[in-house]
C-alpha cells in the first residue's frame, strides 16, 4: 500500500505553515456516535504547544447523547466527578490536509487519562487499537475496508431541518442504480468530494448511484483496520461539510425511510502475514479454496455477532434496515458472493476477504472494526469452524439465526455476554450497556409521527 496523498508530517506542516499555507489545525477525536469531536488551533500554537503536550477537552464527551446532553449513571465522568478533562494526543499518522477547507490541516487523537497518561479504555479508538494490538500480538495486520452508503437532498440541513425532515426532495427521482445519469447529476458534489478526500489522505476508487432515490454511495481505498477506521470519520466529516457548503443536505441514517433502501456499512476484512494474505490457502470450505486461518476467522465471526450487535447497529433506526428483499442481510450465514447473506465471501488468493453486510451507515467505525476484529481473532484461537456455506436466497431459510431484531434485544445479548467482557473488558461493556440503554429509553419516551397520524383522530 503506498503512502496517500495529502499525508504531512511534523516537519511538512510546519514548512506550510512558514509559507502561509496553513493557518489551522483541526484536533479531533471520535464519540460514541463515530462523531468527530474537537477543537480548531492555530497552526503555529498548535506546533509549539499542542502537538508537544497535547489538548484537552470535557470528559463529558463521552457520556453525552445525540444533543450533546450529558446522561447521568456513567462511573466514566458524571456530576458528582465534576466532569473534568480528558487528553487529546495527536497521533502524527493521521495528520493530514483537509483539502475542503482553506488553509487547513487535521489531525486524530488518541484519548488519555491526564494523570494517568494511559489510553481511555472506553473510547473508540482505544477499544480498536487493543484489538489490533492483540492481532499483532499474534503476528497479524488486520486489513479493512467499510462501503459506506448515505441519502443527498436538495436544500440545505437548516432547510430540511426546519422541515422537521419531512417532504424533502431527493437529489434523484427515479431508481437508478448503476445508471451514470443519477451520478451526472450529482456530479458537482461528487466530483468535489472525490478530489477532496483524495487531496486529504483518503484514496477513492469510485462513487455510484444507489438503489434509493437519492442514495448514493462512494469507495475508498482499504488498508491497516485503524487507519481505515480514521479514513471513514474523515470522509463522513468531509462530505457532511461538503454538502453544508454546496446547500444539500446529506444523511447516513441506515433507514431514513420505510419505502426506500437502508444505507449500508459493509465491512471487507482480511488478515496479512509477512505481507501476504493469510486468508489464501487451498484447503475447500464449501465453494472457497482458502486457508485454516480463514475457516476459523469465519467461524468466529459469525458466531459473535448477535451478541456483538450493537457495535454493528448501535441506535433505534438502525434495525429498521433488516428487512426480507432490502439488500440488508436477516440471517447469521455465510455464501459466497452472495448478496443476501449477512457474511458474503468474496476475491480469490491474494484478495481473499470477508464482507460483513451487517453494519448500517450510522455505525462507528472504531466499534465495529473492533468487534469484527476480537471476534476473529476469538474463532482463530478457540479453532472454531464455520456452519455449511449457504446457497440459495438466505431470506428464505427461516430457519437458519436471525439478526436481533431492535436495540433492546441486542442490548440483552450484548449486556450479558461473557465473551465481549472478555474481548473489551467489563469497564468497556458497563460503558456501552449504559450508552445503548439510555438510546432505547429515550425511543420509548418518544411520541411519533406515525403515532400521530395512526391515533390522533381513530383512537
């Protein structure tokens, strides 16, 4: 894999900056939610201070919901703590142009304890560098790849928002998938999000018109699990100014309606070893010709999965997506090549890879490459072996295992799980539980439109 363009290091950003082609450093790191969260510097405090002894922000951060308000019942940061700071540690890797913006740089963190100088273990990306550390531990780099999926409206957010997002205006009016006419229309945006991101450390293979109306979708090029996780939050963050900039409004929701297609975030994974796929190997399983290594990943992956799930499907929406002939998988299965399937088998040899069709749009990143990676890694070391390759239309086999069907049921699964308390650590389960359970309990205070329009005048 070579090296992105748009990549700096120390000493590339402070020559911009000496030239005047960088004036502000972006410091951010991710949330529950996959949201980046931070602060803009200048450049040059930024290169004497910042980089040297890092930033702070409120630990609160991590206890908040989609408002931003702080949920009380967190032993992480709450009131009676006061909510302190946390430490924001520039990890220099992921410094990069934010080509987007003028005359500024970017730049993710890992989250520190101040005292204690050690990563929080119940942020995101610590929770995915353990599990990389663990596969390296093992003589293994995790390669990763998410196809993230998202809906492009006509008028600007503050416009649909003031809409209460009702009756917007999809950039597309006819199903389209594949057809070029629907990406000629979006070009203006495309065409800058693919220069952009491309510019900003985040090769692009392609964009493509998807099955909904107005659902697009755009590729990037996979490497190491957490540089990927970094390059997802960075594109997510890029075309969501984008389309600030350009008066669209953009969603990642998995379903943003009950007629139309869910957005997905599948997930392509692969071990290397020595620099080679270890999944590659000529033993059969089922169609595939692959190697032990591969079997048992499999194996693994599988069977962790429904009580894994929220860290595929972490809100109330997202498990609107599982629905029979959506594109969205049901059924805990693997086929090869085989769009059904929740696991789907694809390349040969060298490009040997699982795609996981699980994770909606509005996954994190950082959790559910973290789960997909422990429970791998979980299946290699126990020698587990996959159920029988599947044929045939998998939303048909009722009786194979189903997807939990609401954040509820996976939240039980997950809560109880001996498994994701070994792979995370009990603090990081406790965490999450609280996080999931306070989403659901918000959903069941909720009062709906559609309950409204059911109710309100036939009750």
């Amino acid at each position: 894999m070579t090296e992105a363009k748009g990549m700096l290091t120390r000493s590339e950003l402070a020559e911009r900056v000496e030239q005047g082609a960088l004036e502000t450093v972006i410091v951010a790191f991710t949330d529950h939610y996959g949201r980046l969260m931070g602060k803009r510097y200048d450049a040059r405090f930024f290169l004497d201070e910042a980089l040297v002894h890092g930033a702070h922000a409120c630990d609160y951060l991590l206890t908040v919901d989609m408002e931003m308000n702080p949920v009380p019942g967190y032993r992480f940061a709450n009131w009676e703590r006061g909510y302190g700071d946390f430490q924001l540690v520039p990890d220099l890797a992921t410094l990069r142009v934010a080509s987007w913006l003028e005359k500024s740089a970017l730049v993710l963190c890992d989250v520190h304890e101040v005292e204690a100088h050690a990563r929080v273990a119940v942020a995101p990306r610590s929770i995915l560098r353990a599990q990389v550390e663990r596969a390296a531990r093992a003589g293994f780099t995790a390669l990763a790849a998410s196809e993230l999926e998202y809906y492009l409206y006509r008028g600007s957010q503050r416009e649909a928002q003031a809409k209460g997002w009702r009756a917007l205006e999809p950039v597309g009016w006819t199903l389209e998938d594949y057809d070029l006419r629907q990406g000629a229309r979006t070009e203006p945006f495309h065409a800058a999000a693919r220069r952009h991101l491309s510019a900003s450390g985040v090769p692009v293979e392609n964009s493509k018109g998807e099955w909904g109306l107005g659902q697009h979708e755009l590729n990037v090029r996979y490497t190491d699990a957490l540089a990927m996780a970094d390059r997802h939050g960075v594109y997510k963050q890029c075309l969501k100014e984008l389309a600030d900039q350009q008066g669209l409004a953009l969603t990642f929701m998995a379903k943003v309606a009950a007629d139309q297609a869910g957005s997905s975030c599948h997930i392509h994974m692969s071990l290397a070893r020595d620099g080679k796929n270890a999944f590659a190997g000529e033993e059969p399983c089922g169609p595939v010709r692959a190697s032990k290594l591969f079997r048992h990943f499999l194996a693994g992956w599988i069977a962790h999965a429904a009580e894994l799930m929220p860290f595929y499907a972490p809100t109330v929406n997202s498990y609107k997506r599982y629905q029979s002939a959506s594109w969205a998988p049901t059924r805990l299965a693997w086929s090869h090549d085989n769009r059904t399937a929740g696991f789907r088998v694809v390349g040969h040899e060298q490009s040997l890879r699982i795609e996981c069709r699980i994770p909606g749009a509005d996954a994190n990143p950082y959790l559910a490459f973290a789960a997909s990676l422990a429970s791998g890694l979980d299946g290699i070391e126990r020698k587990l072996e996959p159920p029988p390759c599947f044929e045939g239309d998998l939303y048909a086999a009722r009786e194979l295992p189903r997807v939990p069907g609401n954040l509820r049921d996976a939240l039980a699964g997950f809560e109880h799980s001996t498994f994701a308390r070994a792979a995370f650590g009990s603090d990081v389960v406790e965490h999450y539980a609280h996080f999931f359970q306070s989403e659901w309990e918000a959903w069941e205070r909720a009062v709906t439109d559609w309950e409204r329009q059911r109710y309100f005048e036939r009750i």
